[in-house]
C-alpha cells in the first residue's frame, strides 16, 4: 500500500490487530507513516480493507442481482422520489466496479470502469465524484 492511495478518513486494518475497523488520522507521504486511530504506524503495518458484498449491504446498498460474478447494486441518496441514485456494477473475482450517478436510474451514466477492490478506494472514488456517502464497517 502506498501512502498517495489513503486520504484521511480511509478504513483500514493494522498487522497487530485482525480487525478491520481503523481509521485514518494522517498520511505523512516523506517518512511513509500513517497515523491510525491517533497512533504513529510505519506504513508496511497498515493494510487495505477488502471490499466485500456483505460491507456494501451493511452500508444500505441492495443487491438488485447477481449474475454469474457481476453483483449489481444501488442506494438511493436521498429519501425522495426522483432523488439521485448510486448504481455499482461489482464483479465478485476481479474487483471491477462502475459507479453510475443520476437522478433517473433507467438513463443512469456510467462514470466508468475502476480498479477497485478495497474499501479506501471505494471511499477515494465517491469522495473524488463528490458523492457524500460514509461507508462504514
């Protein structure tokens, strides 16, 4: 994991501890430390979250289908009709995903295909499409 891929706020999990649920306080890129959960780690401790079904479920995505390794998803972001959707195109063996943004979901635009398959990155490309959604674990 490089240090340019985190950005505050990323989940990851540190080598001493099997779980998943730390945060990141800061990224110091010069010395490849990351501070996680207000402690100091050298960046070969820390390791990315993987992104799973069961994490995007649990953060109010529903399953619309899966066919064969594709698992197709979305989450209204709003609780109004006609309010903007998030569409994911997950494949389940290479880690494939197209978030699609709109207000209509039946002419929803593909923003395209990203090389996703950790839960920061997932948090790095909403954040960069200015899409406010907290992903939790």
């Amino acid at each position: 994991m490089k240090a340019t891929e985190l950005m505050i706020g990323n989940w990851v999990y540190c080598r001493e501890s099997t779980c998943q649920g730390h945060r990141v306080d800061f990224v110091n890129e010069m010395d490849s430390e990351v501070g996680v959960d207000g402690e100091i780690l050298d960046l070969d401790m820390v390791f990315p979250s993987l992104l799973t079904p069961e994490i995007l479920e649990k953060n109010g995505f529903v399953n619309r289908h899966t066919i064969g390794e594709l698992y197709r998803c979305d989450i209204r972001l709003d609780d109004e009709i006609g309010g903007e959707y998030i569409s994911l195109n997950y494949y389940l063996y290479n880690k494939l995903l197209s978030i699609k943004l709109a207000k209509d979901y039946s002419t929803c635009p593909s923003v395209s295909d990203l090389p996703i398959q950790y839960v920061h990155e997932l948090q790095n490309a909403l954040t960069l499409c200015k899409i406010e959604k907290e992903i939790v674990l």
